[in-house]
C-alpha cells in the first residue's frame, strides 16, 4: 500500500489565545508553555461536511484518479451532528464517489487505524483504490465556559488516497479500556422505561493522567516498531506525531530518541484536531516538498479509550 494523494481543509475563522483570553480565565503565555499552541481554527459559516469534501476532493486531485475509481472510502469522526447516518454516508455524494464506505472511531488514532484497515482490504483483493479522510470537530463538544478543555483544540479534516504500493510497513494497534481518563457523553432521548436518565455532558478530561499514558503508550509502541524492523532513531526521517500538546511530543522524544528536527508540529497553528491531525501535516508536508522517495516516516497517535496506534512507512510516490 502507498499513499498517491493528500488533501486537507481547515475552517476559515482562526482564533488566538488571546480571543481566547477575552471570556476565559487564561493567558497566551499559560497556553503556549503547557501546550505549544498559539493559534486554532474554529468553525463558524461552514460545517463539517464543507471541510470532509474540500479535504477530500483535494486529496482525489491529487492522486489523478477520478472518483469512480476509488473503491472505498473509510471515515475517522468521534462525533458530528448525525449520530447517524455515518458521515460516509454524508458526505459520499458530495465528493462524487459511487464506492461503498464506513465510519470508525477511535478517537485521535483514528487514522493509524483506518490504514490499517485499508491495509488489510487492499491484501484481500477487496479494493484497489481507497480514501480515508479524518474530518473533526472536537471544538464541538467542549464546555466553552470552562478553559480546561477548550484552550487545546481545533477543527479541521485531512484526507488521503491509498493504492496498492510497498510503503506501508508495520502498524501496532493497543487499547487499553479507561473510560474515565478522556470522554464526550451525548445525552439520549428518554423512554418511559428507564429509571436513570443521564444527560449528555461535555468533554472531561484528567489532563495529567492523559497526558502520563500518552507519552508512555506512544513510546511503547515507536519502541516496538522500532525493535521489530531493527532499526534506530536515527534511521527515522520523520516522526509523524498525533499533536495535541508540544510536551507529549517532547515527552515521546526524550524517550524515544531523535533530534527536534525529525518531529514536524503543527499544533502551534492548529491545536488538537484529532484523527485529522496526522493526515493535515502529511498534505501540508508534501506540499512544501519536506519528503522524499525512501523516506522512513513513524506515524504515532494516542486518544479517549484509551487507545494508541503507530506504523511505519517506507515512502514511495
Ligand atoms: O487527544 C487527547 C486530548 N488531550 C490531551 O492530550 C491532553 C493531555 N494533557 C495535557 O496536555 C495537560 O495535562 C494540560 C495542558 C491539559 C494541562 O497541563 P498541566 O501541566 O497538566 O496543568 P494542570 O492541569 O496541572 O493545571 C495547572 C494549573 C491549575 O491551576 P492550580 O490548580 O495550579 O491553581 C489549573 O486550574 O493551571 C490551571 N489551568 C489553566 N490556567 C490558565 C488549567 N487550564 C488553564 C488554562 N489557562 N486554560
């Protein structure tokens, strides 16, 4: 499997620490030390929908295929105004495919995932062609009175296109069942059957348990990757993070190994976009021309599960 096309979509509304600062109780100079974030993009005229095509299309674009030649598309979303139907489903006409799809969630590893699957489909002879795109909007479900939370993200979708190629190396999957750590309730509609009504609530997070298991997790999992492929820190071009936090990473890094240069970030103008988050930095990377053919490439992300996910990649255009 390699990857033959990115796209990526941020909403328009960029919005600082410092707006920020106007109707919470924080600073920028809080945010960007315990966090490395200095600006985020909120949605405001568009929706999510608008970003998961424009990702998309662009992605398509770039790979040269049409869209009737892409044989599944795989979505990545915690959460959008339809629990059901799927965002697939949602967005499949706009982006004018004609292909069959799915939603997963697995939080911010959501994309590690989704190659996998896709992985696991091209070797089955079950498609040739496949898009995943990881479209997000986790500004949506934090409490906006509270500066816990809603300080570290920001929305956003990415895109990629996938085909049968030798690139894709090694992928380890862990989950660790931990409700509590990291979760987003939506509330239900009652029946005249149950007894213990919960409403929805907003994100909870215990930020420093989350952010001790991140970094333990995500180093466990570079480490066997790593170990299995008999290689070094220092073969690695690129280390691929989930960015939510500029210490997390630092935090794998010191771990890990690896000099500040192989870890690429991008939360500083985006914040935490979730599963969008890797595949937002791989199109922006391609872009701007940072990769090259044989390009080693760790791909590492951990999110509400508690899950973690990291692959390898041997880059081939
Ligand atoms: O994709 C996964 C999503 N989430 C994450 O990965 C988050 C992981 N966790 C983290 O990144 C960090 O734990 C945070 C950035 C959330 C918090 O950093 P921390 O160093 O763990 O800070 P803290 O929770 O210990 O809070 C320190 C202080 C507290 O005040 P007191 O009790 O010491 O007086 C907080 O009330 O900072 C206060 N605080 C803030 N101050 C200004 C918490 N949030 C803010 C804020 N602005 N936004």
């Amino acid at each position: 499997m390699k990857i033959i096309g990115t796209g990526s979509s941020l909403p328009k509304n960029t919005v600082s620490n410092d707006d920020l600062a106007k109707f919470l109780d924080t600073n920028d100079e809080w945010i960007t030390t315990r966090t490395g974030i200095k600006t985020r993009h909120l949605l405001t005229t568009e929706d999510l929908y608008d970003l998961a095509v424009d990702a998309a299309v662009k992605a398509i674009q770039a790979s040269g295929l049409r869209p009737d030649q892409i044989d599944f598309l795989l979505v990545s979303n915690v959460a959008n105004r339809h629990v059901t139907p799927g965002l697939s489903c949602i967005v499949q006409k706009r982006i004018g495919l004609t292909c069959a799809g799915l939603d997963i969630n697995v939080a911010c590893a959501g994309f590690v995932n989704a190659l996998m699957l896709a992985d696991s489909m091209m070797k089955s002879g079950h498609a040739k062609n496949i898009l995943i795109l990881c479209a997000e909007e986790p500004t949506k479900y934090c409490n906006w009175h509270e500066r816990d939370c809603s300080v570290l993200f920001g929305d956003g979708a990415g895109a990629v296109v996938l085909t049968e190629g030798n690139a894709f190396k090694d992928v380890k999957l862990t989950m660790i069942s931990d409700r509590d750590v990291l979760y987003y309730e939506r509330g239900m509609e009652t029946t005249p059957f149950e007894s213990h009504y919960i409403k929805g609530q907003p994100l909870v997070m215990k930020g420093k348990e989350l952010f001790r298991t991140a970094v333990s997790e995500s180093a466990k999992d570079i480490k066997t990757i790593l170990d299995r492929e008999h290689l070094t820190p220092d073969d690695i071009n690129w280390f691929m993070l989930h960015q939510a936090n500029k210490r997390i990473i630092e935090g794998i890094r010191t771990i890990v190994g690896g000099t500040e240069e192989q870890y690429p970030t991008i939360i500083q103008k985006y914040g935490n976009t979730s599963s969008a988050s890797i595949p937002i930095m791989l199109d922006e990377m391609l872009r701007a021309d940072q990769i090259r053919q044989g390009d080693k490439i760790i791909m590492s992300a951990f999110g509400a599960g508690f899950v973690s996910a990291a692959c390898l990649w041997d880059w081939e255009f």
